[in-house]
C-alpha cells in the first residue's frame, strides 16, 4: 500500500523510563507511526509528564495506577487514554508499556497477522493522533508463554517472539540448557533433506539459545528455562536430545540411576528418558545444588522448570523408594531447592509438573514455601476430540499408582481428575501445560476443529483451577493461517470473548470481508468431511480403529478432491492481489488446497490398508519438499513428515 508523503512538524514520543523493554517500545511505535504517515518521528527522555505538551507519552506506572494481579513481575496491566494531540500509552510493567503500544497500533488499523514475512498489515494514515479512545485492561490469564519445540532455525524463533510480543504473550520457554535439539532438527535434517548432513555444534546452539534470550529479553517477556536435564547434567551426561548416548558414563553417574528390573542403567540408552534412585539422600542434593547454582549463573531467567526424567514407567524399583511415591520424592527435592535458593537469597520461580508418572499425587509430602512454585499440569496423553470440562466420551475410573505399570488417562475428564488430587495438597500458583500445537494440529487441515477445542480450554482455565497456559508447541503452526496462534493471544488475554466472531474477524482480516467469509465456508466443510476427531480414533495405534470406522473416514476423505476444486475459481481470482501480504496468503491457501487433497488419499488408502498408501505418503512428502521454500515460515515440515510416517507405521496392511 502506498504511504502518505506529507510533510509536517514530526511526531513526538516522550519516554519517561529508561527500561529496555520501554526503549523497545518507543522505538517500535516510532517505526510504526512513520510507515502509517510518511512524517519523522522524534522521540525524547522526558523528566516528567507533561499532560498539556503535544505527543505520545509512554510511562510505567505503580500497580494502582493501571489495572492487573498482584503477582508482581508475572503480572501485566495497560492504560491507554488517547485524546486529539495527545497520547498517554502506559503499563503496570516496562513489558506492559509494550503491549499498550501494540494495542495503540491496532486501534490505528495494525494487524499481526502471523510470524514471519508477510504478516503484518500497516494502514497509510495521515493523522494518526486524531483518535479520542480509553482502555484500561488486564489480562485474563496470568501465564501466556510459548515453549520452544519442532524444528526451528533462528529466524523461526525470532519471527515467534516477535509475534508472541504483539499477540499479547508474556513468555517464552527456552527448553533444556541450549534447546540443542529443536535448532539441530532444522540444521541437520529438515533444512538439509535429501543433502549431506552435518550436526549442530554446542557452540551453534549456544549461540542460537543466547540470541533468543536476547530477543525475549529485549520485549520484557519472561524467560522460562530448562526442564529436563536435571537428572542427567548434575552427574556429568548431557541433556540435550531424545537420542541415545554412547560415550562413557561416569561410575558415580550409574550408582545413581534408577534401579529396574534389577539394573541401573540408562533407560534405553537415553538420558533425558533416566530416572534416578531418588530415595538417595546424595542424589537429590546433587539435584538441588545444581539448580541452585544454575539459578545464581542466570538471574535474568525468571522461571526455572525442574522435572524428573522424561518417558514413564522408568521409576527406580529398590526397597527404598519404593517406600514413597515418586511425587513424594520429587517434592522433597523441591523442598531442598528452596531450601538453598533461599539461603542464597536468589528469586528463581520453580515449576514442578503433573506428567505421565507424577500425575499421582503425593501421599506424603508438602511443600514448605508454596509461594515460590508453579505446579504445571502437563496432560500428554490426553485427547483433543473434545475441551477438558466437555462432557461425553467413554468413561474411565481413576486408576491406582502402580510402579511402572501404569496406564495413563486418555480423556480430558480423567485428566483433570488426576489435576484435582495435586490441587488438593497444593493450592499455590497453577498453569496448564498443553500439546494442543504439539504434533495434534496435523490431524486437523482444517484448523477450526482444534482450534475450538484450544479457545475452550482457554476459557475454561478458571474453572480448572490453572492460572494460564504454557502451549508446548512448534513454532510455526500457522498454515494455512496462524488462526491457532491469533486465538490463543486473544483469549488469553481477555476469555470473555466470542470464538466465532475471532475466527470470522481473523480470517477477514487476512482475506477480505468477502472471501475471508468464503474461506471460513471452506474450512468448515473441510472440517466436516475430515471429522479430525474419528480420524485420530481410527489413526490411534493403541485401538486399532474399528474397521468399519476406518472405513467411513476413508469415504469421507474421497470427498475432499471434489470440495478443494470449488474452491480454485476464488484462489485463482486473488491469486495475483497488488496487495503482497494478501498475494501470500492466497499462495498459501493454494498450497494447502493442494495438501488436504494429498493427505485425504493417503489417509484414505491407509486407512483402508490398501498398498498405494506408500507410494502416496512418499508423494506427499515429496511434495512438501518441493514447496518448501513457500512453506517452512508457516509449517513444520520436519514434525509434519514425521506425524505422516507415525500414520503409515500405525496403519499397515
């Protein structure tokens, strides 16, 4: 769009904070208001408010002052009173005055359509102070972070913070010590398929992490840090992938892991996946002095997320911890990190999980000092047919702890009811760590299944007792829209607002009042002729679909060609918009056309476990390649591939 060139006296931006976040801010909005007017923009350090002086004034405020929580820096707040001349853009918080400025922006016609290139629309305004308006608003959930995961080259996670900052997201979770392996599945496999592969280096994925704080830091977001690895990086082993290890292992190392089946022994050669004997009073200080020393190295990490190995069934089996549950030790090593933490007068949150194992409650122990943790609730291996507090679906009866002979809750119900068991004992701090974008999203073309399923469980996290959402999720989910990512910002930030009219206004806002109308048309009928929630029952490797299940999804699938076809005329029409922001999106919707009809005849020959089914998954994952280079800004094409060869391996003849 062609900006407007008029001259004038320059735009004025006074900042009354010296705060990286409000610097940041003031920039942004300065950049912003020049591709809107085409005027300078000139910005000062003003001593004190001025509220007769012309210009946008950006300040932080005491809490009382603008609306919010009392959870210190986890909270945020914003006021925004525009008045013809003259702006005043504040937040409870330096992060806060930023999301008042992205908010101010979007009163102004901004949009943030989704990360990356072309996602972002700017308008060409001649007087963008001309607006008379007030809010003042407080987020509706406390916790709004996005955790690293998939494939991501530094660019991906860039675009996602940048976003996440815009959406309305407070966080971003850095997994492990140096997110090794997310960086390393784009650099060695899904950036250079079908070429000669070589491995990341820790140095380049030290680099990488150490960029990504930057850019969170940078925005104020709070950074979230490591999780696994506390059971593997104390004694000497790495954590930094789900691959087995295959140098030495320190003898003091193997003393330590969990006994089972009457061997100590890394758990199928994985670190990340070992348990230790934590009934070993020498093994949990380990445990807590690490954590404590990391948290002394990195104070500019807010949120440090301590958990016990990853996999299940892998608890050690010796008489002494077989004395208590797992949860019951884990909380006593929490307790011993605090414990040093506060000897050392060091601020760290702590988050603990409610995941696979450890969702069975303790028994025994408490925690001594509530108020420095977060209990997260991680329901892995939950279904997304359905939002947690929606009724139906088979019933399944809380099952007792059994050491590692467990079987986990499927539904959203018996979930919640094993969350219930650890709010019983702890009443602190709580946030839903969920898998909604995770490797879910592939079964579900046509986005709005899932993502009404992800808005009513955003709606409903009061109910549950959870204070927010950290969303376990790779980074680019956005195809062929970023509608999970645009209404999971918006619902966390105010969940009193309608999903329709979110779904109709994103996709309106990307397509225009009249296609975006009839793009909404298409994905519902996609929707319904996927039933993404029969396809992941028949596609569900521990049920074996029903036959006749199978079946009639694969009929429905024979459908989608024809359904895809209706939709060229419209794509072709805007397919060569002047507009480049709308001419990608066209190209992308063109692309997915394309897509749901490939994956409909695989899905359709696999279920019917007919042997056309391979050369098809090899088809459509030929394709993916060819299109890459339009695609990997908005899909994980390394999970994608992934979920695609799970489908095949679960489905054979």
């Amino acid at each position: 769009m062609k900006r407007s060139t008029q001259s004038g006296a320059p735009l004025v931006i006074h900042r009354l904070s010296d705060a990286g976040p409000v610097r940041f801010a003031a920039a942004e909005l300065a950049r912003y208001l020049r591709r809107m007017t085409g005027r300078p923009v000139r910005q000062t350090r003003a001593a004190r408010y001025r509220p007769r002086r012309p210009g946008l004034w950006l300040a932080v405020v005491p809490p009382a002052g603008v609306p919010g929580a009392d959870g210190g820096s986890l909270d945020d707040g914003i006021a925004i009173r525009a008045r013809p001349g003259h702006v005043r853009l504040q937040g409870r918080n330096p992060r806060s005055v930023l999301f008042a400025v992205y908010r101010y922006l979007e009163e102004l016609g901004c949009r943030w359509l989704r990360p990356g290139p072309f996602g972002e629309r700017v308008p060409n305004l001649a007087s963008p102070l001309a607006r008379r308006f007030t809010r003042r608003e407080t987020p509706t959930s406390r916790h709004r972070c996005i955790c690293i995961e998939g494939a991501c080259s530094p660019r991906h996670v860039r675009d996602m913070i940048d976003y996440a900052a815009r959406r309305g997201f407070n966080a971003y979770f850095l997994q492990f010590r140096n997110a090794y392996t997310f960086f390393d599945r784009w650099h060695s496999q899904e950036d250079r398929a079908g070429r000669s592969r070589t491995r990341l280096t820790q140095a380049g994925a030290d680099r990488r992490r150490e960029a990504a704080k930057r850019e969170a830091l940078r925005r104020g977001l709070l950074i979230h840090a490591v999780g696994h690895g506390w059971t593997c990086e104390p004694f000497g082993i790495p954590g930094i992938e789900w691959a087995p290890y295959t140098s030495a292992i320190p003898a003091e190392a193997t003393a330590s892991f969990a006994e089972i089946a009457g061997r100590r022994e890394l758990w199928h050669g994985v670190p990340l996946n070992t348990n230790l004997c934590y009934s070993t009073a020498s093994v949990r200080a380990r445990m807590a002095d690490a954590v404590a020393d990391y948290a002394a190295a990195h104070p500019d990490e807010a949120v440090l997320h301590v958990w016990l190995a990853d996999g299940s069934n892998n608890q050690c089996e010796c008489r002494a911890c077989r004395q208590a549950l797992p949860s019951d030790w884990y909380v006593r090593i929490l307790n011993e990190i605090d414990h040093r933490l506060t000897a050392r007068r060091l601020s760290a949150r702590i988050v603990f999980l409610a995941y696979v194992d450890l969702l069975w409650a303790p028994e025994k122990e408490r925690l001594d000092s509530p108020g420095r943790f977060i209990l997260m609730f991680a329901p892995i291996t939950r279904s997304y047919a359905r939002a947690f507090l929606e009724g139906g679906g088979p019933a399944e009866p809380p099952r007792p702890y059994e050491r590692n002979r467990l079987v986990f809750p499927r539904s959203p119900a018996a979930n919640v009811a094993m969350l219930r068991q650890w709010q019983a004992s702890f009443r602190g701090d709580a946030v839903d760590f969920d898998y909604h974008l995770w490797g879910e999203q592939h079964f579900h073309p046509d986005q709005l299944s899932l993502a009404r399923v992800l808005c009513q469980d955003i709606r409903d996290l009061p109910r549950l007792g959870l204070n927010g959402l950290i969303a376990c999720a790779v980074q680019r989910a956005a195809f062929p829209t970023n509608l999970w990512w645009d209404l999971a910002g918006r619902m966390l930030w105010n969940r009193r607002q309608g999903y329709n009219r979110l779904v109709v206004n994103h996709l309106c806002d990307l397509y225009g009042p009249r296609d975006g109308t009839a793009v909404h048309a298409w994905l519902r009928r996609l929707g319904h002729l996927l039933r993404p929630a029969d396809l992941a029952r028949a596609l569900d490797p521990s049920a074996a679909g029903p036959r006749t299940l199978c079946l009639r999804a694969a009929r429905r699938l024979d459908r989608v060609p024809a359904a895809a076809a209706a939709l060229r005329p419209v794509i072709r029409r805007n397919a060569r918009a002047a507009d480049p922001v709308t001419r990608a999106a066209w190209r992308l919707l063109d692309h997915h056309a394309w897509y749901v009809q490939a994956f409909a005849a695989f899905h359709a020959a696999a279920l019917r476990r007919q042997p056309d089914a391979d050369p098809l998954l090899q088809d459509l994952l030929r394709g993916l390649r060819q299109r890459h280079r339009d695609l990997h800004p908005v899909l994980d094409v390394w999970m994608c591939a992934q979920r695609l060869r799970q489908t095949r391996a679960a489905l054979q003849p």
